[in-house]
C-alpha cells in the first residue's frame, strides 16, 4: 500500500526546514532522526497520545513510520496551507487518524476538527481513541464504494456530497487519497473540497503527477511507481487493483482546479516517487490551492 510520506520521506525535513537541513552535517542526521523519533515517542506517551496509535497489524494506510508522517504532514499543513490553532479543518479519506493525531495537539480549544473515510473500522478506531478524549474532532464513516478500501460500499464517490455546508472551513486537506480515485470520482471531491473551504483559504492534496520529468523518469526506471496501465485518461500500476495507485497528467489537474475556482500556490512541491535522492518534502507531489474569492475564477 502507498504512504504520503513514506519512512523515507517522512525522514526528510519539511520545506521550510531545508535551510537548516542543509547546515546540518550529513553524519549527523540520522543521529538527529533518532533523537527525534525517541523525543516524539516520550512526547506521546507523556500526553496520552500513545493511546491514539493504532496497532501496526490495524494500519491500512501505507507502511512508514506513522507517527511521524503524520508529524512532517502536520509541519506541511502549518506553513504550507497556512493552518492555524483556531481553524475549522477537514481530513477527506482520514483513515485511521494518521493525520488527526498530531493536530489533537496543536489545534486550540476554538479549532475544530472533522474527518470522514470509507473503511469504517479506522472511523471506529479514531472515534473511541481520538474523539472521546477530544471533544472537538468529529469522525464519520460515509459508505462510499472504493475497490481497494470499500468493495461493498453503497455510495459511488462521483455522487457524493460532503456532509458539510458551503464555506465552512478554514483548511481542507486529501493525503494519499486522489492517488486511489478514478477521475470521475476525483473530479467530484475537488468540487466539494472547493464548495466547502471559505473563499481565500487553503487546502493540500497529495498527488503522483504526470509531466515531462517524471514521464521520463518513469520511462527510464528511475521511478519507484511503474504507471503503464492506461485506465479511464489516468494511469495506474496495476490494471487489475486500479485503485491500487494512480497517477495524473499534471495539465489536466492544472485545469481541473481553475474550472473549480480554486488556485494553485506555485510552486507544486514534486515528490521523491520517481525522484531518486531529491530533497522531497515527502513521497507523493503536494499540491496547495486557495479558493478564489466569490465570483472569481
Ligand atoms: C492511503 S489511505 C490515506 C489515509 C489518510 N489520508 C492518511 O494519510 O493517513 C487512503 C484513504 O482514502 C480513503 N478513501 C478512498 N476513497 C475514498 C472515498 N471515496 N471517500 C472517502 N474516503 C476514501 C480510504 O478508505 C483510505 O483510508
């Protein structure tokens, strides 16, 4: 299964702290990883946080360091989508609370958090570990059918509306979720996911995307996704379990969010998927987009 941020990725410092990454001795940073990794553990179990962890054999999310892709993506959220402690956020396709777990601790008591997916059993988890000591994070399961994760769900996603009012929320993010949907299915989330964020605001979506570069890399066998099978404008790597993994021509995306009114914050953060040894924010592309203001597209 893929991960947003795989161990690797999840590794990697974000963005912002590429500066700093790059003053720090080579030597020194798996050294510092550990430091981190053991200070986070002591951290969680401190704040109760440990409890949140769901067992590795319940984990259906991608194999990396839990924990910590969740941490790396929460540092994303703050400085690249602009979230803040008193924001109204929403989590498409959270999972088994990956990335809610670490926002228990930096949203403030006047933020609210709400997360729906498709396999019930991660709402279950996340219900009775997250939202019963966290009474502002909300998880819900929706029904939705998704071959990989969802096989009897009833809903179809190119139908589904998202149980939430028109500009409601200040951030609205998709880690590793577009990389599972069909096009007819994407489509209607990225309409929803603008319907529902206040104009001005921010989401992230996490993406494999087609360009010149990564067609190349793919085609050369530096890619760690080998995307050859041609399934409804997209490619897959797996013609059989499309859903497995999907990739995007990264112009038709461009132009899927203009017809949603929503603008994307260059520049698009490209992933270490096909990159071998970039300096990747994490394994997938990352994508930020602000809706425009009303009226404007
Ligand atoms: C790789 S997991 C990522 C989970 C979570 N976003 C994270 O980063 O930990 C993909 C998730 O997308 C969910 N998903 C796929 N299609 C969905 C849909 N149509 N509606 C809601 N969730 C969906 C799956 O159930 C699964 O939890």
């Amino acid at each position: 299964m893929l991960d947003a941020a795989s161990p690797r990725a999840a590794a990697m410092t974000p963005a912002t702290g590429s500066g700093l990454r790059r003053r720090i001795p080579g030597f020194l940073r798996p050294v510092l990883k550990k430091a981190y990794i053991f200070f986070i553990g002591l951290m969680d179990r401190w704040s109760g946080r440990d409890r949140m962890i769901p067992p590795r054999s319940m984990i259906f999310v991608g194999d990396g360091d839990f924990r910590l892709a969740g941490e790396v993506y929460k540092l994303h959220f703050i400085d690249l989508g602009g979230l803040r402690p008193g924001h109204r956020v929403l989590d498409v396709g959270c999972g088994i609370g990956r990335m809610a777990i670490p926002l228990t601790g930096y949203l403030s008591g006047d933020g609210r958090y709400e997360g729906f997916d498709a396999v019930r059993e991660g709402i279950e988890w996340c219900q009775s570990r997250i939202a019963s000591k966290h009474p502002n994070f909300r998880f819900r399961h929706v029904d939705v059918h998704n071959k990989r994760y969802n096989p009897a769900g009833k809903a179809r996603a190119r139908d589904v509306r998202f149980p939430f009012e028109d500009d409601g929320f200040d951030f609205v993010f998709l880690t590793s979720v577009f990389t599972h949907m069909l096009p007819a299915d994407l489509e209607r989330y990225l309409a929803e996911t603008a319907r529902v964020l206040k104009p001005g605001r921010r989401c992230l979506v996490t993406m494999f995307l087609l360009n010149e570069e990564s067609k190349e890399l793919i085609r050369a066998g530096g890619s760690s996704l080998d995307f050859k099978h041609e399934v409804s404008g997209c490619l897959t790597v797996d013609a059989d379990d499309p859903e497995h993994a999907i990739a995007y021509d990264e112009g038709r995306v461009r132009a899927l969010f203009a017809s949603r009114g929503l603008r994307i914050v260059e520049p698009i953060r490209y992933g270490s998927w096909c990159r071998k040894d970039s300096p990747a924010p994490g394994l997938q592309d990352i994508i930020i987009a602000s809706k425009s203001e009303r009226g404007k597209r």
